[in-house]
C-alpha cells in the first residue's frame, strides 16, 4: 500500500504498457496457435469485440468484422437509429476541427430521438448478412428498448455504461435491475464497465454472459478528464479475472467471460 496522506491509502495499478510479457521454458510455433474464442453458442476467429461507437462502427462495419471472424456491436442510441442515413451527418462531424463547436453540434444531433424502427432495421440488415449480431444500449434505455432488440433477433445484448453496477441508486427514476431483467431475456447478454473484484462478482452473480473492464475505452474516451474515474486496464483484468475465478467456485463452474473495453494504447 501507497500512503497518499494521513488519512488515505492507495495500491499501486497498472496499465497494459507498463507490463510486458515474458516467455517461459516453452516456446509453440505461430501456426500452432488458436486465437479462436467461443461465447455462448458461437465461435469466432479471434476474440476482439469492436466497441459500438459512431465513429468506427455502422452496419456495413459491424458486417465486414463479422466476416472477418470478429463480433462488430452496434451503437443502438447512436446516428444509426436516430437518422435515416446518417452518412452525410457523420462525413459533415469529421470536418469540424474545433472541439467546442463539434461538441455543440454533436448534442444537437443526438437530441433527434432513438427509433425503433430504426433498431429493427440495422439489426435485421446485419443479420440478413449472415454474420453475428450484436446491439449495445445504456443501462438507461435497456428497459425501454429491450423488446425491440431481442424480436430483432440479436446473438447478443450488450449493456455498456461509462461505469455499471448491479446496485444503482436513483432516487429520480427506477433503476435497472440487472438480475431480473437478464433472467427474463432469450439472449446473452454483456455487461459493464467495471473495474474492481467486488463490482464484477456482483455483475457475474446477475447471469451476465461477459463482463466489460474499463469506462468505455481509454484510448479515447475522457472518464478520466471529466469525472476523474479510470483504473488501470492491466490491473483491472487481474481483479476482475481474480472475481471469475472465485464465482466460478460459488456457482459450480458457469465461466463468465472478460472483456477489456479500450486501454489498447499500441499492438
């Protein structure tokens, strides 16, 4: 432990380029290696999920990964539900070169309302590809949508917030019980972001089928600038692998998988 003050105590964390990978007695020849990776009742040919965000990922995207042999998530509260052909509106985004005013326009194009239509949509032209298909919404608007996506026929329902828990408190709306509300649907469901042992057990225990790590990508998301949140991705995988491990031996061996979101700072 790292004392920061009297009063406070703080453990040393680290990134993902802060460690290397060291070899051991026995080296494997490259074609030897599989870097396939099964989750539910699929398999893919190398276990990189893109993260659903505007700016790199659309139908056509998310359509072209999948044929690749990757799981391509689509932002179900992005452009792509909210606007008929969005392609003008992102090309008209990429040319804005000042921060403020691209901020600006940014919350004047996501006011336009998410349409369900527009969800059934994307997810059925996916599908209509022949590749997985997978929708990703807040924990805010799963509720709301969640009927939509799963007669959309969805492989997979992805839950994605800038920190998720299994025990939010709200005292103006609702929350959403996890538990309950992954009980009730047809598909697997992915949850986070979460970065310590004790926030992913209690997302495990809600039968999520995989567990985010992180706050939403931290190669280029500002959680860290603006909330003042981030942990450390390398030491964020260790103790949430650390919690599947202990939920592996209190649920009799039902393996939940850990995804890292973001913190890929070079290959």
């Amino acid at each position: 432990m790292i004392e920061i003050g009297r009063a406070k105590r703080a453990t040393q964390v680290y990134s993902f380029d802060d460690i290397a990978i060291v070899p051991t007695r026995r080296t494997r020849s490259p074609q030897d290696v599989k870097l396939t990776w099964s989750i539910d009742a699929l398999t893919f040919e190398f276990p990189i999920v893109a993260a659903p965000m505007d700016s790199v990922m659309s139908p056509d995207t998310a359509i072209a990964f999948g044929r690749m042999g990757g799981l391509g998530v689509l932002n179900l509260e992005g452009l792509w539900t909210r606007y008929d052909d969005p392609d003008p509106i992102l090309a008209e985004l990429a040319e804005i070169s000042d921060a403020v005013a691209a901020t600006a326009r940014m919350q004047e194009l996501y006011s336009e309302p998410v349409k369900p239509e527009l969800i059934a949509e994307r997810m059925k032209q996916i599908r209509d590809a022949g590749v997985p298909v997978a929708g990703a919404l807040s924990p805010q608007r799963a509720q709301e949508f969640a009927s939509v996506v799963e007669r959309a026929g969805v492989d997979f329902f992805v839950i994605r917030g800038t920190t998720v828990s299994a025990e939010h408190v709200s005292s103006a709306q609702e929350p959403l019980n996890l538990k309950e509300f992954i009980r009730k649907l047809d598909v697997p469901v992915i949850v986070g972001g979460c970065a310590t042992y004790q926030a992913a057990l209690h997302l495990m225990r809600t039968g999520a089928a995989g567990v985010l790590v992180g706050f939403g990508g931290a190669a280029t998301g500002r959680t860290r600038h603006v909330l003042g949140v981030e942990v450390p991705m390398a030491s964020a995988v260790a103790d949430v692998a650390a919690a599947r491990r202990d939920y592996m031996d209190e649920s009799g061996g039902r393996y939940v998988h850990v995804i890292a979101d973001g913190a890929l700072g070079r290959s």
